[in-house]
C-alpha cells in the first residue's frame, strides 16, 4: 500500500501514516526501512490489523513529498 507520513515523533518513536484510501494507521520506529522519517514523505508498507488497531510494517519511503 502507499502512504503519506503525517506525523513521526523522533522523541517518543512512532507516528502515524495517512494510506492511499484515507485510512489511518500506527507506525513504530521499527517498522521503518530507513533512517528520520519526517512528515511528508511517500512511503509503501504493509497494513495489519492488530488488537490495538491498524498499523503500518515494512515501511519504505519512495520520495520525499516536499
């Protein structure tokens, strides 16, 4: 799937990815595939459902969106 990072917080490690039908998901420093995520970029992940809601894994960034 394809998303935007619309938050990340570098203090408290995670943030959240707005995907390509709106959905919000929950995205943790260890699930990115690259080094400072910062809002904007264009990223591809795969979603899951867990207990806790929808998150985002295997996250990679294609290009910044600046």
């Amino acid at each position: 799937m394809k998303g935007i990072v619309r938050t990340f917080s570098d203090l408290h490690g995670y943030g959240f990815i707005v995907g390509d039908r709106n959905e919000i998901f929950f995205a943790h420093k260890t699930h990115f595939k690259y080094k400072n995520p910062k809002p904007g970029d264009i990223v591809t992940f795969e979603p899951t459902i867990t207990e806790k809601g929808s998150r985002a894994i295997h996250i990679r960034r294609i290009a910044d969106g600046k």
